[in-house]
C-alpha cells in the first residue's frame, strides 16, 4: 500500500511539472505572435528586449505563486467561494532562497526557449 500511495504522489508531481511546462509552452507562444506582430515596427535589439521583459514577468508571476504556498484547501464552499479552510500540518513554507532558486531556474529556461524559437523563426 505504501508503494500505492508513493506512484500516486509520482503521477501528482507528474501532472503539476506538465502544468508547469504547459504555462511556459503558451508564453513562449504568446512570445512569438508579439514578436511576429512587433517584427515591422521595431528593431531586432528591440523585439529581443520586449521577448526578454516578457520571460521576467513569467518568472516573476510563477515565482509568487510558488512562494505563496500557505498549505491552506478549501473544505466548505458555497456560490459565493470558500467559506471554510483547513491547514495542512505537515506543510512547510518555502524560503526565499527557495524562491529565488525557482524564479533563476524559470527564467533560464524560458530567456533560452524563448532565444532558440525566435532564431529558429526568423528574428535573431
């Protein structure tokens, strides 16, 4: 039962990483048709700026959800929303090393997606 529980928190952990993966993959979408709409008014420099601004507020909206975690669920909820939480005792609040761990690995990775679709395009 043990290893029951354990591949059920696999599969969780799983579907949170291609959630993850699923948000970045629709920014750097988004990026793009910017960066496609932005290509006759402005400078190479300057749509590569726009796409580098654009992966800081990705990183920066993930980075707060991820950090402010407080372990709460919702247990009572009416039309109006929830009316009654409940804490989970085991939980343990993330650091802001943590945080900035996080928002360094997110924007990494979305400066580097975000850099290799637009030369593969057609900008840089």
């Amino acid at each position: 039962m043990v290893y029951l529980s354990e591949f059920g928190n696999g599969i969780l952990i799983g579907l949170f990483f291609m959630a993850k993966f699923g948000l970045v993959n629709l920014w750097l979408n988004y990026i793009e048709e910017e960066a496609i709409k932005e290509r006759e008014k402005f400078s190479k420099n300057k749509i590569t700026l726009n796409a580098l601004k654009r992966c800081f507020v990705l990183s920066i909206i993930l980075t707060g959800i991820f950090y402010s975690a407080d372990g709460s669920y919702c247990v009572g909820q009416d039309m109006y929303g929830c009316y009654e939480y409940e804490y989970d005792e085991d939980f343990v609040p993330r650091t802001t090393n943590q945080a900035f761990e996080y928002f360094g690995i997110i924007l990494t990775v979305s400066v580097i997606a975000s850099y290799y679709r637009l030369s593969k395009r057609f900008l840089i």
